[in-house]
C-alpha cells in the first residue's frame, strides 16, 4: 500500500491559493481515476481510496493547517504500518518555475513548513512531488504570492499540468518517476515557459534601434569607422596640382580657385 499525499489548507477561503496545488493534484487523481470512492474524515484529515497500478492506495488530505500536516500523515502511516518510504507528497516549490515538475527522494524542506512538519514526524526518506508555482522575486513578497490565488492567466498551465497528474499518477505509483515527468512536460509543452522566449542574440540592445547590429556601444562603433574613412582618405595617392594630368582633369571637371 502507498500513501499520496497532497498539501493545502483546508476550507474555502484558501481553496485556489498557490499553497493548496498539492489538494488540486489529490483531487485530479480521483477526478482520473474510476477506482476511488469519495472523501471521507479520517486522521484529521480527507482520505480516499483506490488503487492504481493494481497497487492500493491511499489519498490524503490534512485537514489539520499546512504548518501541522505531518501529524495527520504520520498518523495514517502508524495505523497502516507503513515507512517513509511508502509515503509520495504532492507540494508547491517556489525554486521551480510555474507547470514545471521535479521528483526527488529525501533532502531538505527548502523552508516549506509542510514538508518540515512531515520531516519531523515521518522522517525524511519519502518521495516529494514538486509543483511548481514560481517564485514572485523578492523574499517580501513570498507570503503574499503562496497565500494568493492562481491568476486567471495561470490557468493556461495549471488545468493541463492538474489533468496530466491525474492521467499518470500511476508511473509514480511503479516508479517510473522519470517516465511521469517526461508526460508533465509533454503534455504541457511551452505553457510551463516564461511568456518571453527571446533569445539573448536576438534581443535589441538598451538605446540601440532595430536592425542596427552595431553592438553595445553603437556611437563609438560610428567613431571607429569614420577614422578608418579619414585613414584611408589621408594614405591614398595624393594627385598632381600640376602638369598633364591636372590640366586634363581641370578641362573636365572645371577649375575651381
């Protein structure tokens, strides 16, 4: 038997929070999977079973905050005797851009309270499913953007990453964690990138007009080649003022005094 487990905050004033993604991919797999039968209330939490991959399993969702969520999981590994390494969480990482997904065994909390409460009644042996919702680029602003809602414009990699999660949540369930990232980033393609894809050679330089390809410093390129102009200008074939010549030129082209 496993135990997936989703992290969030339980009721609905934080039900879209960027926190709760870990509740968002619990519900995706029963939503998927015809094999789970409905919520119940058990260990203070919402738990659900099924199976997938012929493997039983066991859904769980604290409904205790996401600072305590380890009491509840570690309850129900204590009552199904189970390890650490039965145990596979599904949970926001601010390090990871928004749709991107990284699965790793063991490690550090990265300052996630969830993850640090499970650490500590658990232990830390257990596969982490990374979700991730993109940092918002300043430590200050960290509390805000976990607490706050997804934005509408989210919703262009959150419905596909939350339905290719549900689809092959059974490859972590046999193992294949690679084989389940490389489905997340197909079925999401380019709507997990940041919108801007330009690359850096192609990018118009700070105070440089398009299509002119002069560098950074395009005034000092100018400078360059119009001394290269004057060199070539002062070493070139001075021609007589006098003789056959000039006077041939001067019938030409007129002389000037």
């Amino acid at each position: 038997m496993l135990v997936l487990a989703g992290l969030g905050n339980p009721g609905p004033k934080y039900a879209a929070n960027r926190h709760n993604i870990g509740f968002m991919a619990a519900d995706a797999i029963v939503r998927r999977h015809s094999s789970f039968g409905p919520w119940q209330k058990k260990f203070n939490a919402e738990i659900c079973e099924g199976r997938l991959e012929g493997e039983k399993v066991l859904l769980i969702k604290p409904q205790t905050f996401m600072n305590v969520s380890g009491q509840a999981i570690g309850e129900a590994l204590r009552f199904y005797k189970l390890g650490p390494e039965d145990l596979i969480v599904f949970y926001d990482e601010l390090d990871l851009a928004p749709g991107k997904v990284r699965i790793k065994t063991g490690g550090g909390s990265g300052g996630h309270n969830g993850i640090k409460s499970i650490d500590a009644h658990c232990g830390k042996d257990y596969r982490r499913v990374r979700l991730g919702i993109g940092h918002p680029g300043a430590k200050e602003r960290v509390h805000g953007h976990v607490l706050g809602d997804f934005a509408k414009a989210d919703q262009a990699w959150l419905d596909p990453l939350l339905d290719a999660v549900g689809e092959h949540a059974g490859l972590i369930v046999k193992g294949d964690d690679s084989g389940f990232m490389n489905k997340i980033a197909l079925a999401l393609g380019d709507t997990a990138m940041p919108a801007a894809r330009k690359k850096p050679s192609q990018a118009t330089p700070a105070g440089q007009k398009p299509g002119n390809n002069s560098g950074k410093n395009p005034g000092k390129n100018l400078g360059k080649k119009q001394s290269h102009i004057r060199q070539a200008r002062d070493t070139a074939p001075k021609m007589p003022a006098s003789g056959p010549m000039a006077d041939m030129l001067n019938k030409l082209f007129g002389k000037k005094d």
